[in-house]
C-alpha cells in the first residue's frame, strides 16, 4: 500500500485494536460490520461489490473453520487471524474516506488503495484455504503414497512428486518436514525429479524461496539442500535465479543453523560458478556475510572452505574484489592462516593466490600481513600435512615471497631451502615439480643465491632427477641445472663429483628412454667445457660417442663443446677416443 495510505492509518484509529487473543466470533463480528457499512458507500461502486464478495466469502470460510475447528491455538493460525484483522482495519479507513465528502486525497489513490486491499483479501482468502486443508490432512491422517521403485514410469515419479508438493503446500510443520526430508532423498535419487520439480511443478520454485525465508531453522536447512542439489545442474541454475532464490539462500547463510548454512553456502557455490550470478550475489550483501562467515571462530572448517569457494568467484570480478579488499579480507584471510585445519589452511591460500596472481598491490597487501612465516610453516618435514598442502604452499611463496631481495633474504634466513631440497629427494612428483619450479625463480634472482643452493647440495639431487619418471621434473631439473652451472664455484663443485658429468653425458644418448631436452644437457656441458677440469671429466666419461652423434648430426652445441675440446692439450686424446 501506498505510503499517502500508511500516513492516513497513522490519523485515523482501527476499528479493533489486536488484543492477545483473536477470536473467530470477534473477526466475523468485524466483517459483517464492514459488508454491511459498505453498501452506503456511492463513490466507486464495483470496487466495493467486489471488496464485499470477498469479505461474504471470507466469512463463509471462517465459519466453515469454526466449525471444523480447523484455526486451533497454534502460530500459524493466530498470525493468520492478526494479519487478516490489520486489513479489516484498513478496508474500514478506506470505507471512512470513501464516505467522507471532505477527502481529497485523489481518485487515483483511491483506486490504487481499494485494489491493494482487495488482493491482500484474496491472499488471505487462499491462505485460510491452505489452513484448512492442513487441519483435514492432519485429523484425518492422508494416506501417503509409496515411493516409486527405482525404473518406475515417469507418470508414477509425477504422480509422486505433486503429492509430495501438495503436502508441503498445505501441510502442518511436522508434515512439512517429512516432506522437505523426502524431497531431498529423491532428488539426490534420480534426475527426473529434478526435472520433474522444476520445469513440471507449478510454483516448485517459489515454494522452496518461501521456505529459506521460513522461521524454523530445520525448514530452512532441508529446504536449503534440495535447492543446493537442484543447482549442481546447470541447465536448472537460471530458474533457480529467476525465482529469487538468491537473497534467501545469503539470508540463510546468515541465520541460519550450521547445517543449514552449509546447504545454502553449497548451493551459492554452484551457482556463483555461473559468472553471470556472481553479480547478483555480490548485490543482495553476499560479501559481507561471506566474510563474516570466514571471520566466525564457531563456523565449521566445512563452511569456512564453502565459503573461500564463493569469494573465489566473486572476486573474478575486479570491482568486487576491490569491495572485498575495502571490507577488510586481506586481513580475514591472514588470520586464518593460523589455522590447524590443513583444508582451511589449502582453500585460503588458493583464495589469496587466485586474487592476488595479477594484482601487484594486492600481492604486496598480502606480504605485508606476515603471510611468508604462515607459508614456510607448511613446509616443515616434521609436521603433518599432505603434499597438496606443500604443493600449494609452494606456488603461494613463489608468488608472494620472491617480490623483493629483503623477502628473499627473510626466507633463506629461516631454514627455506632445507626444506625444499627435502621435498626434492622425498616428495611426490607434483610436490617435486612445484618444489623446482621455486628452485628455478631463486636461480633467477641473483647470482649469490646460485651459489648458496650450490653449497646446498641442489646439483646433486637435480640429477639424480633427470631420471624421474614425470618428463616435466625432468626438465625443470636440468633448466634448473642450466642456471646453476654457470657459477664459477658451482661448476668446480659439480666437476667435482665423477658422477654428474657422466650421468649428463649419458643421457646424450639419442636412445635413453628418460630422455631430456638434449639442448639443456649441452649447455650444461658448454659450461663445463669452459674449464679444463671439466674438459677432463667430459673426454673421461666414456660416452663422447653420444656428443659424437649430436654434432655428426649437425647440432650446433653439441659442435661447439667439440670445438672447445679439440685443443692443443686435448687433441691427441681425443682422436684415440674417436679410433676406439
């Protein structure tokens, strides 16, 4: 109703004021009042027949309920009877100005005012239906139907389903809740009743918005899972949006109990996979709930990663990722990194990491509330997480903690590259493969950090690693090899050690099953060529015939370490090399 209208309730004293107890006598008392005063109104003489119906029909229904004694003592029926009462009042200020030649508010207003009226008598009209509906299916204990068997007909699953739905129109609490309870089952059952429910359903939808915004917790929560299990089906998620579900779904996750929380933070998860959505949910205060969710020290680590998921998604958006920045997540996000629940510990970091991979300020946001102590930490041989968490943990340093020589500095300073050549020799390959790739970026940073990670033992196990299984460890371990080399006091370390030579110059062969990329291996001997030592080792090794090969098959290094080798001090052992 208007808000001229709301002025002139606040001027104009209801006909009866809500006393604690409604009785039906008093409420048909009200409406034979109204009928009757309304036949003296002249001025819009077919809203008020109209009006005057409704009221006739709406007093033969509360009769009907009077004697069926269909409106006991409960709380549905009594906020029923106290709504219904403030329109009798309302319908008796209309019916006062309507009367009054002094009025002059409009005609338009009038009309708009008198139709308000008459729909919410028709609201109230189906409403008193559905209460008696729900008493007689109550008293006299309906029959409920037999679950169709798995492979049942399709007519059988409809037949099914819009019994279902009738109950959860009309039945009482406890009749919806079973029925809430089924629904959940039977959708996670079968696809066809997802189709069923929504493209064959009238009002499916509508009807599950009505209960995520129901005030018993338990309707909310089962009402919370079926909509979650009707999103994981994406040609469903637009009906879903359509009929409003979103705002409900942020105010359950809210409000709602822990399980019902969990369902509606599953189903935004689904839905904010659809970009299209993210919008909608960012709109109706999802952020601020998300975060609060995060925030919670009584929220589950299952809610906690649910939620993690949805800013995920929302924070694709650059705007909405600016709002969550200015709403305080950096700081949210930090603090949970203290956690002790290693699937918390993984969601956050992938969370910060998605953020902050294209975002410089972001990126230096993050550094500065201490994230790399909470990142090293992951990395710690004794302690007991899995290797998803080092691998995450791992990519998380690289990006944050390579942004400046302090930070570099910081982190060899505490124990860092112990930790990373532990996972080197011990870890599985996609912990290895993310482990190297950090070998490879400090290689990149300067040439004393090369000569440290030689100290180290790095070449040594880099490799034993160009015989891993996975191709991609392999050649991240001779690129690696390839930055390390080069340093004067690493190549004299790694001549040192027969082995290494050998092995590279082995894994020349054009045949070797674990092959590497052959121009990695030749410059890693160009650089050993560079010193005599190295000259010596490689015409030592016993597979110049693999180098041989390379360079009669025209490959450019592989003719340039010959040239180097072909010197005056080495020319005669190179030729018996070559005769044997």
């Amino acid at each position: 109703m208007s808000s001229e209208m709301r002025e002139d309730q606040k001027e104009a004293a209801p006909i009866y004021q809500l006393p604690e107890e409604i009785s039906l006598q008093r409420a048909s008392e009200l409406i034979n009042s109204l009928i009757s005063s309304s036949y003296s109104i002249l001025s819009f003489p077919a809203k008020w027949q109209l009006i005057r119906d409704k009221l006739e029909q709406l007093n033969s229904n509360l009769t009907v309920a009077a004697d069926g004694n269909f409106l006991s003592a409960n709380s549905e029926p009594t906020a029923f009877l106290k709504s219904m009462i403030t329109v009798l009042n309302d319908i008796q200020m209309l019916a006062d100005q309507c009367s009054d030649e002094t009025y002059s508010r409009g005609k338009l207003l009038m009309r708009s005012n008198l139709d308000a009226v008459s729909s919410r008598l028709e609201i109230h009209m189906k409403h008193l239906t559905q209460i008696c509906a729900s008493a007689i299916l109550s008293q006299s204990q309906a029959i409920v139907l037999t679950r169709p068997a798995v492979g049942a007909s399709r007519e059988d699953m409809r037949f099914y389903m819009k019994d279902l739905f009738s109950r959860l129109r009309i039945g009482d609490l406890d009749m919806r809740a079973q029925a809430l309870a089924i629904l959940n089952e039977i959708l996670r059952q079968d696809e066809k009743y997802v189709r069923i429910v929504v493209l064959e359903t009238a009002d499916s939808i509508s009807l599950l918005v009505k209960f995520l915004e129901f005030g018993d917790v338990g309707t909310q929560e089962k009402a919370a899972g079926a909509v979650s299990v009707i999103a994981s089906f994406d040609s469903y998620k637009g009906a879903l949006v359509t009929g409003g579900v979103i705002p409900p779904l942020i105010r359950t996750l809210e409000m709602g109990n822990e399980a019902g929380k969990e369902g509606a933070a599953r189903a935004l998860r689904k839905l904010t996979e659809n970009s299209d959505n993210v919008w909608s949910v960012s709109a109706h205060g999802g952020v601020t709930v998300l975060l609060k969710v995060c925030d919670n020290a009584d929220s589950s680590s299952e809610l906690i990663v649910l939620a993690c998921n949805i800013l995920r998604d929302l924070s694709s958006v650059e705007e909405i990722k600016k709002f969550m920045v200015e709403q305080g997540a950096v700081s949210v996000f930090t603090k949970l990194l203290k956690s002790k629940e290693e699937v918390v510990l993984i969601h956050v970091i992938e969370l910060l990491y998605a953020m902050a991979l294209e975002d410089d300020s972001l990126r230096q946001m993050v550094v500065g509330e201490g994230v790399n102590g909470s990142l090293v930490r992951l990395l710690d041989p004794n302690s007991p997480y899995s290797m998803k968490a080092r691998e995450v943990a791992f990519r998380a340093i690289e990006l944050f903690c390579f942004t400046s020589t302090s930070l570099i500095k910081a982190l060899m300073g505490c124990g860092f590259l112990n930790r990373v050549l532990f996972f080197l020799k011990n870890g599985e390959i996609s912990t290895q493969e993310s482990g190297l790739k950090v070998v490879s970026h400090l290689c990149e940073t300067s040439e004393e950090t090369k000569k440290v990670m030689g100290d180290a033992g790095f070449m040594t196990e880099l490799v034993k690693l160009l015989e891993a299984k996975s191709f991609e460890v392999r050649e991240l371990a001779a690129e690696a090899l390839c930055s390390m080399v080069p340093a004067q006091r690493n190549r004299r370390r790694f001549i040192q050690d027969d082995h290494n030579v050998k092995q590279i110059m082995r894994l020349l062969d054009p045949d070797e099953e674990k092959s590497v990329t052959k121009k990695l291996l030749l410059s890693v001997l160009i650089s050993l060529a560079d010193s005599s030592s190295g000259r010596r080792k490689i015409l030592a090794s016993g597979y110049m015939n693999h180098l041989e090969k390379l360079a009669e098959a025209d490959v450019l290094e592989a003719k340039k370490i010959i040239k180097k080798l072909s010197g005056n001090r080495f020319r005669s052992i190179l030729s018996k090399i070559w005769s044997m």
